[in-house]
C-alpha cells in the first residue's frame, strides 16, 4: 500500500511539474503564431532607416501568458529581447480578462462559458483574479509593474514620463516604454470606482467593450448592436476628466458614434483595420474611420488576418497605405495584435521588414516616421494626462 501510495504521489507531483511549466507553453504556442516563413528581404537603406526610428505599437495580448517576459521565447510574438531587436520604443499593453466561449466575429453571448477563467486556473494565477475581473486586471497590471522593475522596461503614466522616453531614446537608450490598457471595461464589474482606483495603479487606456456586449454597450461582435448605456456614458465622462485614453475597438458602429459625440478628447482604435481593403466583421466602415479621423483619432492597423486580409508586412503596409489616403497621415499607426490568439506572419523582431514594404508603397521617409511612431508619440504627449 505505501508503495502505491507513494506512486500516486509521485504521479500528483509530476502532473503538476507538467501543469505549472510546460502545458502553459503548449497552450500558447496553439495561439500566438508565428506562420513559417523565410527571412523577409531588408535593403540596407530600410534597415538603417528603422534603427532611427521611434517605433509605438498600439496594442498587444502579452501580459495574459505564463512566460517570462524579459527572456527570449520560441513562443509567440513578443517579448523584451525581440521589442529591442524590433527597436520598438513604446508598446501599449492589453489586459484581456473574459473571452466568450466559441469566440468569433459575428455574434457571442456575454453570459457563455468563459475562457480566460480557465486560463486564470490553469496559469496558476492567484485564486483571487478566478471569480473577479476585476482583480484579474489588477493581477496583469501587477505583472507589468514587476517586469519594468527588473528590466530596461518603464511604466508610462504622465506626459511628463512620456517625454523622459523620448529624450532617453534620443541618448541611444534601449528603454522601452510600457503604457496598460484593459481590453473592455467589464473588469470595473459595473462601478465607476474601479476605474479610480485602476488609474492610481496605472491604467491609461479604457478599451470600452471585446466579444460580447457588457455593461457599457454593445460590442461589434455581440448580441444587442446598442451604443452606450447610463453606465458607458459616466465612464466616458470620468476618463475624460482623469486624461485616461478611450480605445473603441471592437466597439459597435453605434457605441463609436456616441462615443465620438460625447467624449471631449480624441479616441484611439488600438487595432484593427478598414472595410475598403479588408472587408471583414472585425472592421468598420470607411465612413467610420473618416469620423475618427476628423475628431483627431488615430488607427492601429493590425498585422493579422482579419484586419488586413493579407497579413504579410506588404499586405499590411498595403492596408496603411489605404488607411492613410482614407484618414490622414496623422492618423495611422501600428497595432499588432501581437500575443493575441493571432496568427502572424512577422514577429515584433522583425518590423524593419514592414520599413522596407512602406519603402515599396512609396512613403516619404518623413510619413514612414509618424506611421511607425511618431503620430503615437505625438498622441499621447498631447493626451496623457499631466
């Protein structure tokens, strides 16, 4: 008996050695792909250009894996060697905390199972962040906070921390810029408080709604197709009054349009893309995307395939080059998607190969400059709170 009893153990202990550092990875690395693929042509005038440049990613789903992100991984998209390799100066970083079973474009069910709780679970996240969407905000800001402590990675809050980057980059710094954002704002779980006490912690950027509509409003992927409830309303106007960043992507066309109305700063759409070159349900209309523009509003066009049907750096320089001559060249940017249950087909260490297809679609070295970072750059010393 002992000794079966102490192959069970054995067994127990094995199953969660397995559990707690390899399946996490196995489970990633079925999500964040990197499509194979071989090295993507870089002239030498493409590659010095993007050693020059500062370079700001609008969106990426990163702080939801289990991996350490200041080393190298085989797994996913990003991580703090490859944002350095990429010379990327400033990634805004995504807070995924409830995600609809059978997640797709069209239509999903806010009370579906969901599976970011079994992911909390099964990452061994603290048990607190299982029943709270809340607190799995606070746990992935928390994360952030911990990686900018051990790392040439800075937790950007203010305008003034913003310009610090900007100066420290100019010095040849490798620092890199970290600004948090929650992917919908169901983790306020219906209390205007929350985002209070988010912001203290360092929350910058309010994305409103993901998949499925919530107390906000209705999502470009749920059930309702409602713009912003009572509650939506007062969140606007409270991040307005702290200078938080309103993102409406995957917002419905018609929460975007009261959103536009109502808020008296101007709103990202952290990724995505347009209708005219990639007509998707992941995208808004032409019309739309004009709007956010004439209200000083900014795009992240994505690098996946949803966004820019051809998901190769020419097909997404391609999709800019649509997005530009629609919106403005003040008005486009970059937002990857990275880590984000995407498939790619460029990872962030290899962005000077998108430099080298903006050369191809005949951009200026000047506009290659704003549509890389320098418009996210300018955005956010305008619009981060002081």
């Amino acid at each position: 008996m002992k000794k079966f009893l102490a192959a069970i153990a054995i067994l127990l202990i094995a199953a969660l050695v397995y559990a707690h550092w390899f399946l996490p990875a196995r489970v990633e690395g079925g999500q964040n792909l990197t499509r194979p693929h071989n090295p993507w042509p870089v002239s030498d005038g493409a590659a010095a250009l993007h050693q020059t440049l500062f370079i700001a990613d609008l969106h990426s789903d990163s702080l939801l894996w289990k991996r350490n992100f200041l080393k190298e991984s085989a797994v996913g998209h990003m991580d703090l060697p490859r944002l350095q390799r990429g010379n990327v100066a400033l990634q805004v970083f995504s807070a995924t905390t409830k995600s609809p079973s059978g997640q797709n474009y069209n239509r999903n069910e806010a009370a579906s199972s969901d599976t970011i709780t079994q992911l909390a679970v099964g990452m061994f996240w603290p048990p607190r962040t299982w029943n709270s969407l809340y607190e799995r905000a606070v746990y992935q800001l928390e994360k952030l906070h911990r990686f900018a402590a051990k790392s040439e990675l800075t937790v950007i809050t203010t305008r003034r921390e913003m310009q610090e980057l900007v100066e420290r980059r100019e010095r040849g710094e490798r620092t890199v810029g970290a600004i948090y954002l929650i992917e919908g704002a169901h983790p306020l779980e219906g209390d205007v408080d929350k985002l209070n006490q988010l912001f203290d912690q360092g929350l910058r950027i309010v994305g409103l709604t993901h998949f499925f509509d919530n107390e906000l409003g209705g999502s470009l992927h749920g059930v309702s197709g409602e713009g912003l409830t009572e509650f939506g309303r007062a969140v606007i106007r409270r991040a307005n009054e702290l200078g938080m960043i309103i993102d409406i992507a995957h917002s419905s066309p018609a929460m975007v349009d009261e959103v536009l109305e109502l808020s008296s700063s101007p709103v990202i759409l952290s990724h995505g893309g347009v209708k005219g070159i990639c007509d998707t349900a992941r995208n808004l209309s032409d019309a739309q995307m004009v709007r956010i523009a004439r209200h000083d509003g900014i795009l992240g066009v994505g690098f996946w395939d949803a966004a820019v049907c051809d998901f190769s750096p020419a097909g997404v320089a391609k999709a800019m080059r649509y997005a530009v001559d629609l919106m403005g060249i003040e008005n486009v940017a970059l937002g990857s998607d990275y880590d984000g249950a995407t498939e790619v087909l460029f990872d962030v260490g290899e962005l000077a190969a998108l430099t080298e297809a903006l050369m191809q679609q005949s951009f200026s070295e000047g506009d290659i400059r704003l549509l890389m970072g320098e418009n996210v750059k300018r955005f956010l010393l305008e619009n981060l709170p002081d």
